[in-house]
C-alpha cells in the first residue's frame, strides 16, 4: 500500500563532490571595459560580469551570427563549400576591413568563411549574405529571427559587418550566448577561429586576436572595432576538460583588450572549479506513482549536469529535489516531475528540471480504483 505524501515533497540531497583546496576568500576582479563577462561553457554559469544585459555596439563581433548563419546553411545543404560565389559590386566595393575579393576572379564559399573569420572581411560578409539569401536585407532578418531563438533578447541587427549604426546593438550576455551557441552547434567549423592567418588575393592577413600566439590554451574566437565601440573581443579557452568564454567590450586599445581577456581567463580558471555532478539519464531518485503501471518512477535529468563553484566550495554546495505529489500516470520520458536546486552556503544559486527517465502507462483497472481510494486520503 502506498504512504501518503503531502503535497510538496523536498528532500536533501548529498551529492557526490570532489574535493578541492580550500582558499580563506574567493578575489573579485576588476576589468577595465566598458562591459566583460566571463562563464564556463559547459555549466553556463557567469562567473564574472560587469554591465552584462547593457545594449553595447558588437563591431565585427557581429560576424559571429553572420557566422552562424552560413554555418546553418552548409549544413542544410542550401549551399556548399566548394561553391562558387558570384561578388556583386557591393561586395567589391565594401568599406572597412576586407578580403580583397573582386567581380572577375572566382571565390568559394569555404574562402570567404576564411576571409571573414580570420581576415574580417567585409566584403566576404556581403557576398556569403547575398549567396544564400539574395540580399543582406533579407539575410539580416535571418540574423534577427536566429537570435531570438537563441535567447539574445538585448540584440538587434542591421547589417551582416559590424558597422555602426544606432539600431545595430548587443550585449555581452547575448554575444556569450552566441559564441557557446557555434561551439556546441558547428564543432566542425569552430577550428577556423584558431587560424592565425589566411592568403586570398596574394594578401596575407594575420588574425587579430592576439592571444592565439600568447596563450597555448587559447583556440577563438573574434575581433572587433570601431571608434564608438571601442576595442571588443571576444576568446574561449580551454584547459584540460575546462572551456571558459570571456567577452570583452570597450576595451582602450588592441593590447588592453587581449592582457584584459588574458586576466579574465586566468580569473576564472585559478578561482573556479567545474564539476560533473550528474550525467544525462543518470537515476537520481524513484518518486510515488500512482494509478500506474508501476508503483514508482525512476527520474533524474534530461542532459548532463556540470556546476562551476569557487575553489575550496564544493562541501558546501547541496541540492534540494522538489516534487509534487501526487504524480499520476501515465507519464513520458522527459516530462518535468520535480526541480532541483542547488545552494551554496545557503543562497540559491542554481535550479534544473527534474525529468521522468521512463515511459509509465495507465494501470489496471483495480490499481487504478484502489489508488483513487487511497488519494480521497491525501
């Protein structure tokens, strides 16, 4: 027979946690832009940040999502690498940084993702834009509509480049979201950020991230300027199993942006740990059923659980499971049954869903009466 739960049911739980050296007190850090953020790709977690939902001009940290794009596309087969693209006098005759690609000399699609990502080009921009959507204005909407889906609430784009313009605007938030949004989607195309140069034309052209030659453990990402905007970058990095993404906006000068997302780096992988506390499909608990085709459920999470915490925290990080009751079946695999919150020291830092793990049906039709029975009671 079952008992009878009241109906909210939280239940302490003590996770398996590594251990880690203790430090007497987390540092803060000081960046000098106008707006940084720092977080672990994969918790997701920020771990620093200063003006983090303020609208920011991107400069060519908009290439990320024109980027995107193309990346979408080659991968629906709308275009292909080896694809030759026409250059419109538009594209030829486009300001600000270039690839040098002309109307009488053929282009690939796989040079000008080169040329836009390591030289900057503008022109490639245009002409990948204009391949795939017939124009920038219609591309542009295409931007728009995929950050939304991303999340990037604070985003709004007018061109495929970066050049300035009132409506064209970000967040470093949002380009975060972005930059883990290629890491995770297209790990085929993301090595492309590590070049250090790239030949079109007989020109060649360096990256301008400076931190690829300065930092082993750096493999991207993007550069931006203009002179409203400042100095931008925006650089992940990876050390054994940990990938930090910092982003940089408003910096003084091409040298601060890189020794600035240098000390932010440095920041979080010296004060930060990153745990795997759960795997997906992972059983973490068995909850209550009723009227179903078995008397409990096994539930746990719907992807892998990662959980970044200052050094020397992780004996004080619990996880409370939330779930109501009654729980009636039938039930599906990854329907939400419960949440689970995570504290430190007390404070919420942090919640996931709680997933059913299994398909559940109805019961028989004697299981079913009884449990209606026994829920008058509940």
């Amino acid at each position: 027979m079952k008992r009878l739960f009241p109906l909210l049911v939280s239940l302490i739980v003590f996770l398996p946690f590594f251990s880690a050296q203790v430090l007497a007190q987390k540092p803060s850090i000081s960046i000098d832009a106008k707006a940084y953020m720092l977080s672990d790709y994969q918790s997701g977690q920020i771990l620093a940040s200063q003006n983090a939902q303020e609208r920011v001009e991107p400069a060519s940290l908009t290439k990320l999502m024109t980027a995107y794009i193309v990346f979408s596309a080659i991968k629906q087969n709308s275009i292909q690498l080896d694809q030759v693209v026409p250059v419109s006098n538009r594209a030829w005759r486009m300001i600000g940084s270039r690839m040098f690609i002309e109307p009488n000399k053929a282009v690939t699609v796989n040079e000008l993702i080169r040329g836009m990502i390591v030289q900057s080009g503008n022109d490639a921009c245009i002409a990948l834009a204009e391949i795939i959507a017939g124009s920038e204005e219609i591309f542009v909407q295409m931007m728009n509509q995929e950050a939304l889906r991303l999340g990037m609430k604070n985003t709004h784009f007018i061109n495929t480049t970066g050049l300035p313009d009132p409506n064209h605007y970000t967040s470093v938030h949002d380009l975060t979201l972005l930059a883990a949004a290629i890491i995770r989607d297209f790990p085929e195309f993301y090595p492309l950020y590590s070049l250090k140069e790239y030949t079109y034309n007989d020109i060649t052209q360096p990256n301008r991230n400076r931190l690829l030659w300065l930092d082993p453990h750096v493999d991207g990402m993007k550069t931006g300027w203009t002179k409203s905007a400042g100095y931008c970058l925006i650089t992940s990095a990876k050390r054994d199993k940990r990938r930090l993404i910092s982003v940089i906006m408003g910096a003084k000068s091409a040298n601060a942006r890189s020794m600035e997302s240098q000390r932010l780096l440095n920041y979080g992988f010296q004060f930060y740990d990153t745990v795997h506390l759960y795997k997906k499909g992972e059983v973490l608990t068995s909850i209550e059923l009723w009227k179903g085709s078995q008397d409990v459920l096994k539930a746990g999470f719907d992807s892998d659980v990662y959980f970044s915490i200052p050094k020397g925290q992780v004996d004080n990080l619990k996880a409370t499971m939330e779930y109501k009751q009654p729980l009636i079946a039938p039930v599906t695999v990854g329907q939400e049954v419960g949440t689970v919150k995570f504290t430190l020291n007390g404070q919420l830092v942090e919640s996931y869903p709680l997933v059913a793990l299994e398909d559940v049906s109805l019961g028989n039709f004697f299981g079913r009466a009884w449990d209606s029975f026994m829920l008058l009671f509940n």
